[in-house]
C-alpha cells in the first residue's frame, strides 16, 4: 500500500526539480577567440531567461584611411530574439563627424553626428526584433591630426524569446586595428572577446639594438567613462586587481538613492564588481546647469557593502569627484528640501580645490542592480511549500 505514496512523492520531486531548474545562471561564450576582418561571430547564450536585461558592446580601434576617414560596419546581425524596450548606442572618440545607419527587418535609420571636443554619441531608442539586423553601420571624418578612431556600439533591451541560442554576425572595416566584443546580461560583464593590450616598447639588451619586446605599463593613466560621458573612472593600470583594465565599463544604475538626498546624476555602476584599485582610483562626475548653484553642499555617494555611504568629495569646477578603492555604485546627490524653510546640514559647498564631507546616516537598501530578476528564486520557494503541502497530504 506504500507504493502509491512513494509514486506520489517522486511526481512532487520530479515537479520542484522543474520549478528550480530555471535558477540555474545563463551561460553565455563567444568564439573565435581572435576576431578577423569579415569573419563570422559566434554568441552562444544558454539559459537566459525572457525579461533578463541582455547587451551586446562592439569596441574598435579604427585606422583613418588616407583621406581622413573611416568606416565599420557590422553586418548580417542574427538575433534569435527580440529585445524590448531596446536601445543602440553609438561612441566615438577623436572624430569630426559620425553617421549612424542601420536597417532593421523593413525598417532603415540614418543619424548624422557633429562631434563635440572630438566626441560623438548618438542614442537611438525603440524594439529590437527577432531576426536579421542587415547592417548598423558608423562612418565619418577623424579628427585632426588623428590617426585612428575609438568606437562602441551597444545593443541592448529586455530579452524575449529563445532561452537558448547563437547571436551571430561580422565586423568588416577595422582593417589593421581591432576588435572587442563584450555581452552583459543584467549588467554583469559575462564573457568578452580582449582586446589587444596597450603597450610600451622596452629596448632590447642586445647591443645592436635589433630585438624589443612589448610591456604593459604599470603606471599608465587610463580613463572608463559612461556612455553619456557624465562619468570618468580615472586609474593607474598597476593599480587594478580583480578585473582587467579592458572589461571595466561605467552604466547607469537603478538603484534608488536613500530617502533624504535628491539624485542629480547617476548612480552609475562601475563593473565587473570585483574590481579594486590601490591606490585608490578617481572617480569624477560633471555636474549639469542644475548642479551648478554654489548654495548647495553637493556630495557623492557610494553603494558598497549593502550600504549608502557619503563620500568624501572634491569640488573643482563643474565636476565633482571622490577618491575610490573598489568597483560599486556612485551618485550626485544633494539633500532634499523637505519643506520650504532652511535645511540645514553637516557641510558646506566647497570651493575649488577644497574637500567637503556631508554627514548623514548610513543606509541599507536591498540591491537592485545590477542582478539578475528573483523571479526564478520566488517560483521555486512556491514550489517548495506546495511540494510540502502535498506531502502532509499524503495518506
């Protein structure tokens, strides 16, 4: 008469084994290792779940052709799902122009692009569908006395459709530079494809002079900044631990600032989150025409540890920057005037080249971002006790 029983029980095994199996971590790897002119890209995504927050960066190094111009092109995109609520970004250092193009299924979009200070970045919002991309191309003129451009392109939406599958495409007209392709899934750095390492040249010990090889320079400044160039991550490379110099990128968080400050820029997200620095790193935001009035103690804040914490802040100018020695969560805030009287605070605005340190309470916030949704983890605990509830049922 036990048998019975001990079939039911496995049927509610073999049911929450079925709930938690979608906890398991997508999976997701990039071949080839070394990327080639005209050669096909392989991203293979295994276990991704519909509404995870998917991105794709291209990074290039592009040599001016000699007529001051370059061209790359990404070609013949398949995507094996669609992206919601997409975007793609464009970037391009030391450029005079840059002209976005791209077609899409029947949908074709050109934008034209002035650079600023070298720099252009052109955003262009809407669904990313299933299918092919045919190109999203980015061309134009260098800037003066430059002889390569910088570029990144992301692509990037809430994923809907196939959990697993290969993205695939090619990169034609880096010619002699290179390529680096990154993918992030809900804002974590989860494969890339390096780049070539920037280097210093050593002399040889022969006493011709015939033979040198290549370092990397341990003291070298190296700057990460965000998409819309608000935030700079400025660090020396021999400073870096946990993470190579090539994967840190700087995005826009989510994450709520706590009760009491007024957010005016960010937070921004520095990944991956093992990244340390010592010494420390600097990290620098620019404060727009509404974070400009010298009336207010302006500070950043830091999200490690599970807590918001008030940084010691520099104020030089139209930025504003602190001192950091780990990845995390950094913002722009200023106190939040609850009534129309004074507020009062533990600090004042600093003027150039001063410090200034604006107290308040620590606070705990649950994290947000960047991690993957607890839907999965939610359906499992409900699993969990309807599996017990049957068991106690059980005659």
């Amino acid at each position: 008469m036990k048998e019975p029983r001990i079939g039911r029980l496995l049927a509610v095994i073999l049911g929450l084994i079925a709930v938690v199996a979608p906890i398991a971590a997508a999976t997701v790897t990039i071949a080839p290792d070394t990327i080639q002119e005209g050669t096909p890209i392989t991203v293979s995504v295994k276990g991704l779940p519909d509404e995870s927050t998917f991105m794709i960066r291209v990074e290039a190094s592009i040599p001016l052709d000699s007529s001051g111009k370059y061209s790359l092109s990404t070609n013949n995109l398949q995507m094996p799902f669609a992206l919601t609520g997409g975007q793609i970004d464009i970037r391009a250092e030391n450029v005079k122009t840059a002209n976005f193009s791209a077609r899409m299924g029947g949908r074709a979009v050109t934008i034209f692009g002035d650079a600023e200070n070298g720099l252009v970045t052109i955003n262009q919002p809407g669904d990313i569908p299933q299918g092919l991309i045919t190109y999203i191309t980015l061309e134009g003129s260098g800037a003066d006395g430059a002889g390569a451009v910088t570029s990144s392109m992301d692509l990037s939406g809430k994923k809907v459709g196939a959990t697993d599958a290969d993205v695939t495409f090619t990169v034609n007209g880096f010619g002699s530079g290179s390529v680096n392709v990154k993918v992030y899934v809900d804002g974590s750095l989860v494969a890339t494809v390096p780049a070539s390492t920037p280097t210093t040249t050593v002399p040889g010990g022969s006493s011709s002079g015939g033979e040198t090889t290549t370092t990397p320079a341990a003291d070298e400044t190296l700057t990460v900044s965000s998409l819309d160039d608000l935030a700079v991550l400025t660090f020396e490379r021999g400073a870096l631990s946990g993470a190579g110099a090539d994967d840190l990128t700087v995005m826009v968080s989510n994450r709520a600032v706590p009760e009491g400050w007024t957010a005016l820029a960010g937070p921004f997200a520095i990944l991956p989150s093992d990244a340390t620095f010592n010494p420390s790193a600097d990290f620098s935001i620019t404060m727009t025409a509404d974070g400009k009035d010298t009336s207010v103690p302006y500070t950043i804040l830091g999200y490690t540890g599970g807590t918001w914490k008030p940084l010691q802040s520099r104020i030089d100018g139209d930025t504003i920057s602190t001192s950091i020695a780990a990845a995390g969560e950094y913002a722009l805030v200023m106190p939040r005037e609850e009534t129309t009287t004074a507020v009062t605070t533990g600090a004042t605005t600093a003027p150039t080249g001063t410090t200034t340190t604006v107290a308040a309470a620590e606070t705990t916030e649950p994290a947000t971002t960047p991690v993957a949704t607890p839907l999965s983890l939610l359906c499992a605990l409900g699993g969990v006790a309807a599996a017990g509830l049957l068991y106690r049922k059980l005659p």
